[in-house]
C-alpha cells in the first residue's frame, strides 16, 4: 500500500498514515490471531510501539510492511508471555488431607498399632 508523500515524526501526514492503515493492519493481526477484538488491541499496541520509535523508521521505505512488522511481533511478544503464565497441571500440587482422610489414616494406623502389639516380641 503506497503511502503517497514521505512520513518523519513532525510531519502532519503521520496521523493521517495511521488513519489510513489501521482497518489494514486490524485485518491482518486478525488473520494472525483470529480473534477480531485481539486484532485491534494489538493494533493499538502496535501503533504505540511504533510511534514510540518512530525515529527508527526510513523514511521512503515501506510503511505498512513496518507497521505490520511491529504489530507480528506484538502478537509474538503477547504469546510468549501466555505461555509463561500457563497453570501448572493439578495433580502437580500437594493438597494435602482432609479431615475424612485424616480420620482413616489415623484409625489405620493405630489399627496396625494394636495389631503390632498382639505380636511377639521376636517378630515386632
């Protein structure tokens, strides 16, 4: 997509560039995410990371492929991070006992107490 005159961070036609590639760039997160409410969040975020470097930015060179650049990374940057903070399977966690479970275990247990006792002493 051409953007027509040349963008740099006091020019009055970078508002306009991010107007004119937002639904664009909404479009194509939501092909990478498929989810459309995702797409415009990571749209926001990418238009925030790229106004924030906008220095970085060449200008004459290919604005929509930079944008979407940022916004792919964004999406890559948010996957990461859900995979850091995926949950731990269950049976991983000590729950300990309950009361039910501490009765019985209780009540076995002198059970093989008493049992230990009747015994000989030899066999104990």
């Amino acid at each position: 997509m051409a953007l027509g005159p040349r963008i740099g961070a006091d020019d009055a036609n970078l508002g306009h560039a991010f107007e004119r590639h937002r639904d664009w760039l909404v479009r194509r997160l939501a092909i990478v995410c498929g989810d459309a409410e995702e797409a415009r969040d990571l749209c926001q975020e990418t238009f925030l990371r790229a106004f924030a470097n906008l220095g970085r930015f060449q200008p004459g060179t290919n604005f929509a492929a930079w944008i979407y650049r940022i916004g792919h990374n964004a999406f890559a940057n948010q996957c990461r991070a859900a995979r850091k903070r995926e949950p731990l399977p269950d049976d991983l966690y000590d729950r300990g006992l309950g009361p039910v479970e501490e009765a019985v275990g209780r009540e076995a247990a002198e059970d093989v107490a008493r049992a230990l006792q009747q015994l000989p002493t030899d066999y104990r």
